[in-house]
C-alpha cells in the first residue's frame, strides 16, 4: 500500500513534467513554422592568398570575399557571393543557420517527452507473473 503511494505521487511530478514539456516542444514548433526563405551554407568574409609571390597578399595586405560554404554530397563547396547578393545571401544564410538550431531543440525536446513517457510507463508495469517458472520441455 505504501509502495502504490510512493507510485502515484511519482506518476503526478511525471504528468506535470509531460505537460511542461509538451508546451515546450509546442513552442519549438511554432518557432519553425516560419515560411521565409532560406539557403543552405555559412555565409561569412573570406581573407586568402591567392599564392602569387609578387602579390601585395604575399607582404600580408589578404584578398578579402564574401562567400558560401557547405558540403555537397560529402565535398567542401566554396562560392563566391556577389556584392550586390550579399544582404539577401547573409539573410538567407541566417535564416537557414535559425532553423538548423530550432531543429536541434526540437529534437532534444521530443526525447526528452519520449523519455517522461517511457518512465511513466515503468511506473504502471507489474511483474506478471510473480513467481517465474522456467518451462522445461
Ligand atoms: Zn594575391
């Protein structure tokens, strides 16, 4: 009698925390159903080399572009952002860069309910039966 006290009084701070966090995931949700568009890649200030001896790169004065990173199929692609895109591929890239971290919250958020779930389960599993036989054929 004891014990099934102990167990509802764990289920109800179990419930109360499946609730907390079903409004959390809900919130997740609404955060990405955003509908701006986006594209993929990191968007940022290159300053390189070009690798040319007599070049004022050579004495430390780096050519400096804006590009667009991101692998394709497992390569490291690299494009150069012309200067009249940039506002709208920085925002693009942002946009994107969003909704990659909303995705990774979502997803620890719903593990974390898929777990309260699971542990509220153990708390209604009964040992059936008691005594266990092993069936010897
Ligand atoms: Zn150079």
């Amino acid at each position: 009698m004891i014990q099934e006290i102990q167990l509802s009084a764990d289920l109800s701070k179990l419930r109360q925390q499946l609730w907390r966090a079903y409004a959390a995931l809900a919130h997740s949700l609404r955060r990405l159903q955003r509908s701006e568009p986006m594209v993929q890649g990191s968007f940022y200030l290159l300053r390189r080399k070009c690798g040319k001896p007599n070049c004022h790169c050579a004495s430390g004065q780096l050519h400096a572009s804006y590009v667009l990173t991101r692998s394709e199929g497992g390569k490291d692609r690299l494009y150069t952002v012309p200067k009249d895109q940039r506002a709208q591929v920085r925002q693009w890239a942002a946009e994107y860069r969003r909704y990659q971290r909303g995705r990774a919250v979502l997803v620890k958020r719903h593990l974390h309910l898929l777990s309260l779930v699971d542990r509220m389960a153990e708390q209604r599993l009964l040992t059936w039966p008691l005594n266990k036989e092993v069936l010897h054929a």
